[in-house]
C-alpha cells in the first residue's frame, strides 16, 4: 500500500507533519480535512514491502475477530480497548500486528473503516464498506455480526467445492504418476526381456513399447513443452480477455459447468443480500459483488447493471440481457425490486442455490467414483494386460 508523507496545519495554527499509508491519495486527503487540518503538503514516499501476503491471515481468524468485536462494542466497550484486548488474544504473529496497527490508528482519529482501509490484503472492500456502513448507521456491533455470518456461509460453500474436486484431483494425479512410472522404468525391463525370448511381440505389446521408448525419448521436450504451455495458459488468464474467457469455459463444462453457476449465484446474492441489508447503496454494493463475484462473466454481468442503474433501468432487466443468471434468479430479483423486499428476496435465493449446490456436490461425489474407477481400469489395467500377454503366449506355446 502507498505510504505518504504529509504536511498540514491545525486550527491553532500549528504545523504537524506524519507519515500514514493509505489505498488512496485522495482517500487520506478525506480522512485528514476530517480532522480539521488544512493540507498544506502530500507526498507519496518509497513503498515499503508488506511484511505479509495476500493469504497470510486465514478466513477463520477475520470471523473469530468480528464475532468478538461486535460482542465487545455491543457490551458498551470503547473501540480502543476493545482492539487492545483483541490484539493481546491473537497468537499470530502477522494478525496481531495489523490488529495493533488499526488500534493505533484509531487512537490517531481515525475511523474504525479508514483503518480498516489501509490493510487491502487483509479486509476486502465488502468487509470496509460494510464497517463505514455501520458506523453511520450507529449499528457497527449488528454489521460486524453480519459479516461473520457472512464469511461463515462463504467459507463453508468454498470448502464444499474444494472438498468435491480434491478427492478426483489426487486419484487421477496418482494415476498420471503410476503410469509414469511404468512407462519409464517397468516397460524397459519387460523390453529387455522380451528380446532374450525372441519372436513376434502382440500388437498391444508393441504399440506399449513404442509409447515408452518415445517418452524416454522426448521426455526433456515434453516436460519443456507443458511448462512452456502452462506459463502461456497462465499469462493468458492474467489478461481480462484470458480470464473471461476461461471463465465462460468453465461455466460451459458439461459435469463441472452447473456446479460452478450455482456456486457464482449463491455468492453473488448473498453478497448482495448482505450489503443491501448493512445499508451499503446499490451502487456501491454492485462494484463491491462484481469485484468478489470471482468470476469473469458474473463480473460483466455486474457491470453491465450498474451502468443500467445509472440511466435509469432497474436491476432484474440487465442481469436478463446478460444472460449470465438464470431466468429463476432474474424473475425473483425483479419481484424483490417492485415489492421492495430486494434483500429478503436475494437471500432466499442464496439459501436455495446454496442447497442446491450441497445437492450438486454430493451427485458429482458419485458420479466422479465409477468414473475414476473406469478411467484407472482402462488405463492401468491396459498397460499391464499388454505386458504380460507375451508371457501368456509363451505359456500356450510350452504347454503345446
């Protein structure tokens, strides 16, 4: 995060100078005339270098840390003191550092959001918005609630995925690494067999031989070529176009493809659902869900809504042009829209797609078993039938 070096004066006159890091210049020029204090200089100093990455702090810490905020500040603590008692009770290093620096900032005269603010890799926009949100409202200890359940719901739905897909990812990866291994070191011994024995080889036998002595051959390449793919592939999804794209093919697949529309749809409404409840406007809270919605096409999608409010539409009529939700999801919004339920209306979408992805999961779980077992029979079991079906010719030829 950008560091700045600043120069102002009170209303005393005095001249104070400080140094605050801040997302944006324009955001501590609000946060410093909020003060009181004329601007008389601001400039952006060398970046440090984080002494954390993005992922440092777990998701499971941040709701530990709201749940127990909103307790104290709703038991009448002072915000100060409460982050004081917070930061003595954190056992990681990294979360009790950035805990300490909020507290310190706070007892600056800042406010809980700007705070907040300054630790982008840490709290998403949702979570600041959210706060600033609170704040205004006087209602912080009911928002933090929120955004712990929040997290809860998006942590257990990402889990459920992840935990779906792990099980086929490791078993078909072992298979890759056992046919390998075969190709690679178990095939040219049976070759060096098959040659001491003499005669004409099947033709399974041969065309398996043939596979292996390539691989051997070309294995350097081959392994330049994949990483060579696999940066390209990954360059390519870093562009806008490379990640949209690769988004529209993962929506499109015929297993996976629904699974990961249901989990886009559950996100995207409750996200929505949460913000339009703490009192976050529409507008803001759309930039905030299209930038969480983590994935390209919900993301246009998005976009192409709030530019639709901005002339006027309302927000059922662009997110049907898209083409990205379906008809369900866009029907149940417009009728939120004109009942003005909005969020009562989003969150009984989340709840239904978020079942409905539980219900996808545990399908997929079963279908991908009987499948894996084939795709290891066919693989694995072909490869060994080849290798040994000169051994059962030479067995027939010495019982003759």
């Amino acid at each position: 995060m950008p560091t700045f070096k600043y120069t102002a004066k009170e209303g005393t006159g005095k001249t104070v100078s400080g140094v605050l890091e801040y997302s944006d210049k324009a955001l501590l020029i609000d946060a410093l005339r909020k003060k009181g204090l004329v601007i008389i200089s601001i400039e952006e100093t060398a970046k440090k270098k984080q002494a954390f990455s993005k992922g440092a702090v777990k998701l499971e810490e941040i709701v530990i840390f709201s749940r127990q905020l909103a307790t104290m500040v709703d038991s009448g603590i002072p915000l100060v003191q409460a982050l004081d008692i917070l930061c003595e009770q954190i056992e990681k290093p990294v979360f009790k550092g950035i805990v300490g620096k909020i507290r310190d900032d706070i007892e600056t005269g800042s406010s809980l959001s700007d705070a907040l603010a300054r630790h982008p890799a840490v709290f998403s926009g949702l979570y600041i918005n959210m706060v600033k949100a609170g704040e205004s409202s006087g209602a912080l200890d009911d928002i933090l609630d929120r955004l712990a359940a929040y997290l809860e719901k998006a942590n257990t739905l990402q889990r459920k995925v992840k935990s779906s897909l792990v099980y086929p990812a490791v078993v078909v990866t072992m298979a890759i690494l056992i046919t390998l291994v075969m190709l690679l070191k178990v095939i040219p011994t049976f070759k060096g067999i098959f040659a001491m024995l003499g005669g004409t080889l099947p033709l399974p036998t041969r065309i398996l031989i043939l596979v292996s002595d390539t691989i051997r051959q070309m294995f350097v390449y081959v392994v330049i070529a994949a990483a060579v793919i696999v940066f390209g592939v990954k360059s390519y999804m870093k562009t806008s176009r490379g990640k949209e794209n690769f988004d529209r093919l993962l929506l499109s697949m015929p297993v996976l493809g629904p699974l990961f529309r249901k989990v886009a749809v559950a996100k995207f409404t409750r996200t929505f659902a949460t913000l339009v409840k703490s009192g976050v406007p529409i507008l803001t809270s759309l930039e905030i869900v299209g930038k969480t919605a983590g994935n390209a096409v919900i993301e246009k999608a998005v976009e192409s809504v709030r530019n639709g409010i901005k002339e006027g539409e309302n927000i059922a009529d662009p997110l049907a042009k898209s083409g990205a939700f379906p008809p369900m999801v866009v029907r149940m919004i417009k009728v939120g829209e004109q009942t003005g339920e909005l969020e009562k209306m989003l969150t009984k979408i989340a709840d239904f797609y978020e079942d409905q992805v539980d219900a996808a999961v545990s399908g997929l779980t079963s279908l991908i078993e009987p499948l894996i077992i084939a795709f290891l029979g066919v693989v694995i079991g072909g490869i060994v039938i080849a290798m040994f079906l000169p051994v059962f010719k030479l067995t027939e030829i010495i019982a003759r």
